[in-house]
C-alpha cells in the first residue's frame, strides 16, 4: 500500500514540473506550436479593406447610422441629388454578381457593369490610377462584408443633367483614363505617396476648383477651391499663402493627415471626416510618403503675405473684435494668437486665418468644430459654435480682428459675409 502511494506521488510531482516548464516556457518555446500565417484568401481581404479605407469609400456608400457600403446617401450637387449605391455583396441590390473585371472597369474607366456612365460624383477621374491588382484587393473586400438587400434610389437631377448622354462631353473635356505610373526619377516613397494621394486618396477632387460644368483642370491640380455645397474652402496646396507645404517638417504633415492635429495645424470641417473615415487608417509608413509627396508639390506663389490691413479698419469694429477675442478666444488661443499646440491652434502667422476667402474662419466661429478623434488622438480639443452668442457684427468684428492683429495679412470681413453663411447653418 505505501509503495503505491510513493509511486502515485512521484507520478504527481512529475506532472507538477510538467506544468510548470510548460508554465515558464515562452510561447515560442512550447512544445508542437504552429505559427499559423492567414490565409492567401484573408491576406487579400484585409489589403483590401485596408485599401478601401485609403478610398474612404465608407463615407459615401453608407447613410449615418445606417449599414455600412448599403448606399442610400443623398449627395448634395449644383444639379440636384445623387444617391449613392449599395455596393454590398447582394445578389438583387448590390454587386453580389458582379465580376473582379467589372469592379476594375468601373474603377479604371467610370462604366458600371450594364454599360452606364457614372456621374463625376464618384471619383473615377482618380480612382482610375489604382493598378488591378488594388482593385482586386478591394473587390475581394466589398464581396466579405455582409450583403444587405436595400434597392438604390433614382437621382434627382434637374434637366437636362439627369440625360447621362451629356456625360460623353465631360468625359471628353475633363476625364483621363489610365493607371498610375511611377516616375523614375523620383524615390520609391514619394511615388508611393503620390499614387495615395492623387488615386485612392482622391485629395485634388476637392483641393481644385471646380467650374460650372463639375469639371477641374489638371493644370489648376490642388490649386485649392469650394467645396461644391458644402459651403466650405479646400486651400491651395501648392502656395505659400495658402496651405503650401513647402515649408513643414514631414513629421508635421503626416501627423496632420494621420492623427488630424500637429504642431503647424488642426482639420477642421470636411477634412476632419477624411481623417477620421480614412487617413487614420493609414500606416505610418503610407502617412509619411503622402506627406513626402505633398510637401515636394510645386509652389506656384510664393510672394510675401501682405502687409497688414488693421489701420484700414474702422477702430470701433476693431474694437469690438479685440473685445470678442479677449472674452471668447482668448482663454485658448492667448492674448497675443499663439495658441497651445497641438491642442488650440496659432492664430499669430495663422495662414487658414489669412487666406483671400474668409469663409472657413467665419464659419469656425458660427459653427465650432472639433478635430476628428483618431487613435493616436481619442480626445481631441474642440471649439464651442458661437452662432447662438455673437450677431453678425461681432462675428464680423472678431474674424477681422484676428485676420489683421499680430502682423496677420488677412483682409476686413462683413456681417453681410457672415450673414450669407449664417443662413446656412441647420434650424
């Protein structure tokens, strides 16, 4: 009886100093462990959403709140509504039967599978520099989410530009097919920028102006312009006035496209939801070679500012934009413009403040804003709307203030300007 006892007990320590090598052991270490990799299928899945987040497809094909890539979004143009469509997996309302050549042809020249044209509104213009081996990525992507059976709706277009025959002309006048192609003598990484920002990333559709046609010259390319209906100002990526990059560090840029607040600046408005819905997602690597390839983007004027225009002011409305801005503003931004970085931006040299439009500062003052919450950014600072606080003169008065003050060579704002805008704002 006791000689089984001893041999249960040896039996039992040795499962005890099993249990603990198993325990110490790291898991490279343990015994019979496969590394696993994905599968080639998975692999292709996740590029592709990883590309059609640089795309920000999200933002367009889904309705707030709604099931994502189910389309239904109303898209607000000069010519009435389009309604985006359901590019989820279903058979009957989606693109379940579709084919990757399709997907590709419709990326690649703005023809949907049965023959129709696109409107402009979905940026083939750009999205026909992705290469196919991308567009298959993404396909395989949009084919993994879950179907959603939700039919599109018609367009609202008014005569004659709900004809898609017009389409021919403007195609004619303002698209150019073809992929991208990597310029030899630039490196790997501004190439790999500019394929993000001028295909997938479609940057120059809203940084270029836009005529009564819907159309843009690739010679005005990032120029900077409205934002067609949105009521807001895409600065010039390509002068010293404006938003020119030229003189940023590439850590600042990519902290701008990638976390939404740096050192030189804040997002605000439609480039906080760009941020947010995509270039959040992008990997440090991807983020610092766009940086790299907008920072090297030509600079077309790079003229000193002008001299400030404060002793143009009338000294009453400057005044009563001093006395705004030391009750509103200043507790933030300081008594003297400048700001606490990254958290409250500059105002002193502030070139978002100065530009020749004053729409987007005037609009920041009516409407607040905050910069998007990203990963790298969860909390972000934000600014109160002082609509319901300040009347059109005060608006007015304080936007001048800190467009002329600290040596800023903005000009003088309206309350007739502030007024058009104020109009615009939700009841």
């Amino acid at each position: 009886m006791r000689k089984g006892l001893h041999i249960l007990f040896a039996l039992l320590l040795l499962a005890l100093v099993a249990l603990a090598a198993l325990y110490f052991l790291s898991p490279g270490q343990l015994p019979h462990q496969k590394k696993t990799e994905p599968s080639a299928s998975t692999q292709l899945i996740n590029k592709g959403e990883y590309l059609a987040r640089a795309g920000d497809c999200v933002a367009c094909h889904t309705v707030p709140n709604g099931p994502v890539f189910a389309g239904g979004r109303a898209m607000a143009t000069p010519f009435g509504n389009l309604y985006v469509p359901n590019i989820t997996p279903d058979d009957d309302t989606g693109i379940g039967l579709w084919t990757p050549d399709e997907f590709y042809r419709m990326m690649h020249t703005g023809v949907s599978r049965d023959g129709t044209l696109l409107y402009p509104a979905m940026p083939f213009a750009s999205y026909t520099q992705v290469t196919r081996a991308d567009s298959d990525a993404i396909f395989a992507y949009l084919m993994s989410v879950p179907p959603v059976k939700q039919k599109n709706r018609e367009h609202e277009l008014r005569f004659p530009f709900n004809n898609r025959e017009l389409l021919i002309g403007w195609r004619t006048l303002y698209f150019k097919q073809g992929e991208f192609q990597p310029d030899p003598a630039q490196t790997a990484q501004w190439n790999r920028g500019a394929y993000l920002v001028k295909g997938l990333g479609h940057c120059a559709m809203c940084h270029t102006a836009v005529n009564a046609l819907g159309g843009s010259s690739e010679s005005k390319a990032f120029e900077g312009g409205m934002i067609p209906n949105q009521n807001w100002y895409a600065p010039s990526l390509t002068s010293n006035r404006e938003a020119g990059l030229g003189d940023w560090e590439i850590a600042d840029i990519a902290d701008l496209l990638q976390v939404g607040v740096s050192q030189r600046g804040t997002v605000y408005g439609p480039m906080a939801e760009v941020v947010y819905n995509s270039l959040q997602y992008m990997t440090d690597e991807d983020a610092k070679a766009m940086a790299v390839y907008l920072k090297a983007l030509p600079q077309k004027d790079d003229t000193a500012p002008p001299t400030s225009q404060a002793r143009l002011v009338d000294p009453e409305v400057m005044e009563t934009g001093r006395r705004v801005y030391v009750a509103q503003c200043a507790m933030c931004h300081g008594g003297e413009g400048g700001g606490q970085p990254p958290s409250f931006p500059i105002l002193a040299g502030n070139r978002s403040i100065t530009m020749a439009t004053p729409v987007n500062p005037i609009r920041m003052v009516l409407n607040g804003g905050y910069p998007p919450g990203t990963q790298k950014n969860p909390r972000p600072h934000g600014m109160p709307p002082f609509s319901h606080l300040l009347n059109d003169d005060e608006v007015a008065a304080v936007v001048t203030y800190i467009r002329v003050t600290w040596g800023n060579g903005g000009t003088p704002v309206s309350a007739t300007q502030v007024n058009d805008l104020r109009k615009l704002l939700p009841e």
